[in-house]
C-alpha cells in the first residue's frame, strides 16, 4: 500500500539486539583482558578494573586454561600472577631497575607488611636501614645508608614505584622535600604520608613459592637455581599433563613476547608448536584482540592500536630517530652480506657518525658531542633488542628475522597475491 511503513518480520530487532549485546559482551571482556595483560597488578582506581570484577570468573578460566596464570579478583584490586614463559629473557623488568634497587623495592615491601595501615617516608627509610644492615646481605657487598641525597632518591623511586602500582597512595607530603634535607634534621615539612594497601602488597610477589619457604641447607644456590625455584610449577606425570605445561608455557611467550622464533624452541617444544600454532594462535589473538602473522621463522600477535606493549619502537626525538636510522642500517646490512657473520657495536657507532652531518639538524645538541655515539648505539640498540629484532652478545649484534620489516628498499607497486611460503618472518613485500 502506497504510504504504509514496511514492517520487519517478527523476531528481527530481538536478534539484532542480542547480536549487539554479545559484540558488547566481547569487547568489553577483551577490553578487560588486556588491561591485566598491561597491569597484572590493578587496584580500583585502574579504569578497566569495573570490567575486570564484572566478568572475574571469564576472566578466570580463560587465563587458567590458557595460560596457566592464576587470576584473584578482590573488592578492590585484582592480580594476575603472570609468570614469564622464557627465564633467559634479560629484557624485562621495572624501568631504571639494577639489581641494588630491586634490593631496596623488596627491603621495602618487607617493611611495609610488619607497618601499620599509615607510615611516613622517615619511618620507612629508617625500617629500611635496619633492615639493610643484615649480615646476608653485606656479606654480598651490598650496603645502604641515607646520608647523601643519591641514596634518599633512590629509597624515593622505589616508594614511587610502589605508589604506580598501587601498593602505597599518597596522603600528604613531599617527598623532593625529604631528598633535599640534610637527613638528621628532618621536620614533618620534609616528610610524606602514605597509606598502605594491603592487598596490592601481598600480590606484589608472582613467586609459585616464596623465597623464605625454603629450608636453609635445602635452599638454591646460584642466580639461575633461585629464580628457577620461584616458578617452577607442578608437572603431573602423564602425556596430557605435559602437553598442558607446552600449552601454557607457548601462550605465555606469544602473549608476553613481541615474536615467538621457532629455534628458541627446545625439541618438544618445537613439535608440539608446528602442530598447534595455527589454532593456539587465532584463539589467543581472538580473545586479546590481536592480528595473528605466522612466517617460516615464528610467529607474532600483532597489536594495531600498539597500546599492549610496554616497550614499543620510540617515535619522537633524538634516540626515537637514531634508533629507527640503526634499524635500517641493520637490516640493510643483513641483506648485502652473509648472515652468518654479525656485526659490530663499532659499526653502528661509525654509522652514527657517518650520518650525523645529513639527520644532525633533528638531533639535539648533546649528541654531537665527542663520544656521544657510543651513548645513542647503546640505547637503540637497546631498544631493538627488547622488540627482539637483534640478538646483543657483547660487542656482536646478530639481526633477527622480524628486523626485515625495516630493510630499505626501492618501492614497486604490484598487485596483491598471496605470500610465498618461502617468505622470511616480517619481509617486506
């Protein structure tokens, strides 16, 4: 009839609706999924956490099944206890980190858990020191007082490091105040109150056992045997069981790592991963929200937005620049000579140099001093090392597969068609 209004049939807008609803469902789990990917430790105050209690059970045997990473979620925080697929991997860590300041971060949740719900900074510092003078840890050389400002910085970054995470918030105070005082005669206006927060505190440790369960003459010996000790996770002694350990032990490396090569894979490792990756990674990169790229040499969940990543290729400035002109070099390198053979830390400084009077200008002043190229290849080669695109051995540099990407190249315009199977991981097309 001319005029009527065309009606849809009868079930139509229920369905669009439900289809809307499970889209919604979807993205607001994958949203909080990868917000614990990028804050294992997340308190209230984190903008996703809403969505992290609202779906804790999904979010609970997801990450169980897939990972094996154990997930509490409490009335006000949460705590994924990721633990790292690859203990050999020496790019992880808290920024500006060295092994003294992981010291003090510990000395300094130990004092916190024996604290009342309040403490100032003095008071923290002064437990601290008490704590510090233990024989075990100055038979190792390690010592620490509060008499110059370097060492009240440094107890400084470890509290504002506990306050990013959420283990401490802060009351009242300053604490530049208390690193410019002289240490003796401090007043409550160079001081700082912080609350404590107790359950971010106890998930501050992702240990599967803590250090001081440990019998003393049972107890590891070196480096390698304590941090192994801290993780080791039950194996049942069955196939299944085993190929669970390979499944979670995979799924944390392609979540965790910006690219999986297959030959960091051990034997079994290998094998089960030829046959499973295709499915695992689809199904992983599915739920996180990722773009699965599967090469010869590995595989990588690419994030396109690149927001879950917590070292990404620098973009702006001086070291950002440099480090993307070293890429290229690198790889150009990589495909005019044998690639067996490295190169050198002392090549990329002479390439520093060799390119400072074309890409100077950009450049700020400091690094056209004498020497400065020493500095910048350290930083990015820094940096491509923790994206996994060189392997640092020394004063050697080996190029990685996924490095292709920044090969420089004349640019023909051809139709698309599929990839060769005999494509390098990442080569550019």
């Amino acid at each position: 009839m001319k005029g009527a209004t065309k009606r849809n049939r009868p079930g139509t807008d229920s369905r669009s609706i439900g289809l809307h609803l499970e889209s919604h469902l979807r993205e607001d789990i994958c949203s909080a999924l990868r917000a614990l990917l990028m804050t294992p430790l997340m308190t209230a105050t984190n903008p996703e956490f809403a969505a992290v209690r609202r779906h804790a059970t999904v979010l609970q045997e997801w990450f169980a099944r897939e990972t094996g990473w154990p997930l509490q979620v409490g009335r006000d925080h949460a705590r994924l206890y990721k633990r790292p697929g690859d203990l050999l991997d020496d790019t992880r860590g808290l920024p500006g980190y060295d092994c003294r300041r992981y010291v003090l971060l510990c000395l300094g949740c130990a004092v916190l858990e024996r604290a009342e719900p309040q403490i100032t900074l003095r008071l923290l510092g002064d437990r601290l020191l008490a704590m510090a003078s233990d024989d075990m840890l100055t038979c190792y050389g390690f010592s620490f007082t509060l008499h110059s400002q370097h060492e009240r910085r440094e107890l400084v970054a470890v509290c504002r490091t506990l306050l990013e995470l959420g283990v401490l918030s802060h009351v009242a105070g300053e604490e530049e105040a208390y690193i410019r005082a002289d240490g003796i005669s401090l007043d409550h206006t160079q001081d700082a109150l912080y609350d404590i927060r107790r359950g971010a505190l106890a998930g501050m440790l992702a240990a599967v056992r803590g250090p001081s369960t440990w019998p003393v003459d049972e107890s590891p010996v070196t480096f390698d045997e304590r941090l192994q000790s801290l993780v080791t996770e039950y194996v049942p002694n069955n196939d299944e069981g085993r190929r669970t350990v390979l499944r979670h032990k995979l799924s944390r490396r392609l979540l965790d790592d910006p690219v999986l090569y297959l030959d960091s894979l051990d034997e079994d490792a290998l094998t089960y991963f030829i046959n499973q990756r295709g499915p695992m990674a689809t199904r992983l990169a599915d739920a996180a929200g990722l773009a699965p790229e599967q090469r010869a040499e590995g595989v990588a969940l690419i994030d396109e937005n690149a927001s879950l990543t917590d070292v990404a290729m620098p973009s702006e400035g001086t070291e950002a620049h440099i480090t993307l002109l070293v890429a290229e070099f690198i790889a150009s390198q990589q495909k005019q000579r044998d690639q067996t053979l490295p190169l050198w830390k002392a090549e990329i400084a002479q390439f520093i140099v060799d390119v400072r009077p074309l890409h100077g200008n950009y450049w700020r002043k400091s690094a056209h001093e004498p020497g400065a190229e020493q500095e910048l290849t350290r930083i990015a080669l820094r940096h491509l090392h923790s994206l996994q695109l060189v392997a640092v051995d020394g004063e050697s540099i080996q190029p990685l597969p996924a490095l292709a990407r920044f090969a420089a190249g004349t640019v023909n315009l051809v139709s698309k068609k599929p990839i060769p199977p005999s494509l390098s991981l990442f080569e550019a097309t």
